[in-house]
C-alpha cells in the first residue's frame, strides 16, 4: 500500500486514526509534512475550515489566508480557490522539496473543486517517491475521482463499527 486515504462520515473519527496510525510508526516528526484540516470556530459555531500546515519551512499565513472554505450565513459553504492556489500548493510544493517519508493530507473535499493548481500538485505529490495518508470526503467529484482511480491509492471506509479496530489494522499495512 503505496498511499492510503480514510473517507467517512464527518467526525466517525479520520483523522484521530491518523494520528494513531503515525504514533505507531516508527517515524521521526520531523520527517513529517503536509496539512491537516481544521474548523474555524466563531462565537461557538463552525465558521469555517483552514489549512494547519506540518512542518513548514516557510513563515505561516494568519489565519483568514489559510481558510479553504467558510459559511457567511451559516448555511452555504464557500471554497477558497485562493487559498489552495497559493498556500496550499506552497505546502505541497515545500514536501516535494524537503523529501518527507510520510506526507499528511488531512482532508482533501469539495472546496478544492476549482483550484486546478491544487489539484495538479496534489497528483505531483502522489506521484512522487513520498509516501501519502490522508482523508477524502466520500462525495464524487472530477477531482476526488481522479485520486480513487489511481493504482497507488487505497481508500478505506471508516465508520463507527469498525473505527476501533481499523488503527492498528492499518498501521501494520501502512509500513514506511
């Protein structure tokens, strides 16, 4: 297994298996790069989601450069092309360079439907010598499709029945 993506349900637990599958790795944090995904929380509600990078070489955007996608009126959700255009493909792109081991790709969606930049990298990344976990939402786009069609890929479904058990399943699968 070349490069391994979670999809499942919002909050069945993704990216906490991630975490457990690279605590039990034997892998030095700082051979480590890419992104996680986190929810901007405004007045106690989800405003929005931003990219965290990993081992980043270069100075860290504030915040609102790094939001991928946000809810102006709490109902419709706005992708920020912008964001994976630049910041995005910049933490890619310090990846590729840097010649991680593990590159986390915490989560690839919908909001990145339009950044073909982005998207074009992300295909760099998997084609390169690193090897790749990551989430992907479960929808079907162009994108997302293109990622489950590659033979370097294997997606696993997470759900709560099997979340539990799937960590250390995964983990002696998923070998550096």
């Amino acid at each position: 297994m070349k490069h391994l993506f979670l999809s499942g349900s919002i909050n069945v637990g993704k990216s906490t298996i991630i975490q457990n599958i690279v605590n039990n790795m034997e892998i030095d944090k700082e051979e480590i790069g890419g992104f996680y995904t986190k929810a901007y929380i405004r007045n106690g509600k989800v405003a929005g989601f931003y990219m965290e990078p990993i081992n980043y070489k270069l100075k860290t955007p504030d915040i609102y450069e790094r939001l991928i996608g946000y809810t102006p009126d709490g109902k419709m959700w706005l992708g920020m092309d912008s964001t994976f255009e630049s910041f995005g493909t910049s933490i890619l792109d310090c990846c590729l360079i840097n010649d991680y081991k593990l590159i986390i790709m915490d989560e690839l969606g919908f909001f990145e439907n339009n950044a073909i930049c982005f998207q074009e990298k992300v295909h760099e990344v998997l084609s390169s010598n690193n090897r790749i976990i990551g989430c992907i939402k479960t929808l079907s786009t162009p994108f997302m499709d293109s990622i489950r069609k590659r033979k370097d890929v294997e997606e696993i479904a997470v759900t709560r029945k099997n979340r539990d058990s799937i960590a250390h399943e995964l983990s002696e699968k998923f070998v550096l």
